[in-house]
C-alpha cells in the first residue's frame, strides 16, 4: 500500500501528560476532534485504571505491538502542553521519546507542541491551534519527506512539530510555517536545593512542559524518603529564562527555536537516532582502527 495515497490512515494518538485534564492535559480531546475522517486509537500514559501505568514511548510500543498489531499507519504525540524545541528541550521530551519510539518500529510519527507564550493564554487560542496543528499533521501523511538513510525505505523517520499560542493564531492570515532544524544548545541548573528550609512541607512541582503555566503543578511530599538523600531535597526549579526567551542574536536562523521567536510554526524533520558530527565515509576499515596502544 502506498501510505501517502492513504485518505483514511489508522492513526495512534498519545501524549506526554495523560487522560484529557483541564488543568494538566488540557489539549489532546480536542486535537482528537479535528482529526476527522480519520480512524483514531488513543493510549495515553496515566496510572489510573483503563489507561498504561508506563512512560508516552511505553505507551506507542505497547499500542503498537500488543494493542493494534499491524493495524497503526501514523503515531501523533500530543499535544504537549509547552514547546519542544531545541535539543536541550526535546532531548528530555516525553512528547519526542514516544514519536522516536514509534519510529524505531518503523511507524510514521508526529511529535506535536504548543508554545505557552502568554500567562494566562487565552482560551480562544486553542480551536485554531487544533485546527492549525491537524492541518500540518495531514498535509505531512499526505507529503511526507525523504531520507536516504531513514530507517523505513528512505523516509523520514519523524517530524517535530511546535506551535506557539499568540494572537496572530486568530488573525486572518494566521501564522507563518517554516521548515527548521532543530536549535543546539545547553542549559544550566535544573534543581533547587530546598533542604535548608525546616521543617519540610509538602513542595509543589510542575509537571508539564517547561513552559508550561506554574499553576499546573502537583504535590510532593517534603519528607518522603525518594526525595532525599540524607539531608539533601531538591525540587524542580529550572533556570530557562536562556531558552524560554533567548535574544534573537543567539539563535540560529533557521532553527526551530528561532521560529518559534518569530512568532512563527516550526516544522523539523529528525532522524530516530543520536546525532553524530559528519566525516567521510568509511571505504577502508583500516580507516577507523585505532593505532595506538593504551
């Protein structure tokens, strides 16, 4: 079967912040909505009964290999409830682990986020990213890209896809769309160390996107031993004012985090693997041994 002459595809839906939650997974019932015509399945990760006590890339494996069997043309993770772009975002992304994990099955996948800008973001934003985002995930199952070394007869294995909730998602001509590739950069301190505040209440921790609003946030207990060693506590309390809002100058054009600053969509094709710098291709195995004694 030619998959992109396919008008109806059988389509795994999952996400990174599970059931359908006002406050934590806000987004994913309505993605549903907008993908009409399409015959969709959706496992998402959660502890609660009927969904996978498991991680989103669980979630695609099991869906695809003992839920739906042979009967998945394209895995959509998401909506992301916060942007992931730049390798320092998506390297950690549960939304990306469960694309690449469909695409090492050799399924298409489709990593989809939205791009908290405003706080609070309005909620007349969210219809015309659902619309926005469905139409870019159809117009890539029906276009969908080459790659010489991908790893299902020369596709490309996934698509990174980051839509951010601004005003111009209302206007008439709505947002520009560009094709990117994806920001390297670093970041700093992921922790805090709160274990010098007696006595230790209850913390509280955000867990969505990194730019997702600080209200949605869940409990922890201060004085439970897993969050502890010895007399050492730390909560999540990142320093991403660098990543979140960069100057413009430190951006590459071009990038995924540069279009997002733009005020504009980024679409980013990637590989199912960890990068590696370019060399030449090896010819001669004598090439690449090493010749030195340790």
């Amino acid at each position: 079967m030619n998959l992109s002459a396919s008008e109806n595809p059988r389509v795994l839906l999952t996400n990174d912040d599970g059931p359908p939650d006002a406050r934590e997974s806000p987004y994913i019932l309505g993605l549903y909505r907008y993908l009409t015509g399409w015959d969709v399945k959706v496992v998402l990760p959660s502890a609660q009964k009927s969904w996978i006590d498991g991680t989103p890339a669980t979630c695609a494996n099991v869906a695809l290999h003992n839920l739906y069997p042979d009967q998945i043309d394209l895995v959509i993770s998401g909506p992301n409830l916060g942007r992931n772009t730049s390798s320092a975002f998506a390297l950690s992304s549960g939304t990306i682990g469960a694309a690449m994990s469909s695409s090492l099955s050799k399924v298409r996948a489709v990593a989809l986020s939205y791009g908290i800008v405003v706080h609070p973001t309005p909620p007349t934003f969210t219809e015309p990213a659902h619309h926005l985002g469905g139409q870019i995930i159809k117009h890539l199952w029906h276009n969908w890209g080459e790659d010489v070394d991908g790893l299902r007869n020369g596709e490309v294995d996934l698509y990174n896809v980051n839509i951010p909730l601004i005003e111009g998602l209302l206007s008439d001509g709505g947002l520009k769309i560009y094709w990117t590739r994806m920001w390297r950069n670093s970041y700093g301190r992921l922790f805090k160390n709160i274990s010098s505040a007696p006595p230790r209440d209850p913390q509280t921790i955000n867990p969505a996107g990194p730019d997702a609003p600080t209200g949605a946030q869940v409990d922890v207990d201060g004085n439970a031993e897993d969050d502890s060693i010895g007399d050492l506590l730390f909560k999540w309390s990142p320093e991403m004012a660098g990543l979140i809002s960069p100057h413009l100058s430190s951006l590459p054009v071009g990038s995924d985090g540069w279009a997002i600053h733009q005020g504009g969509v980024s679409v980013t094709a990637l590989r199912a693997s960890f990068g590696e710098p370019h060399g030449p291709e090896v010819l001669d195995p004598d090439t690449v041994l090493w010749k030195l004694k340790l």
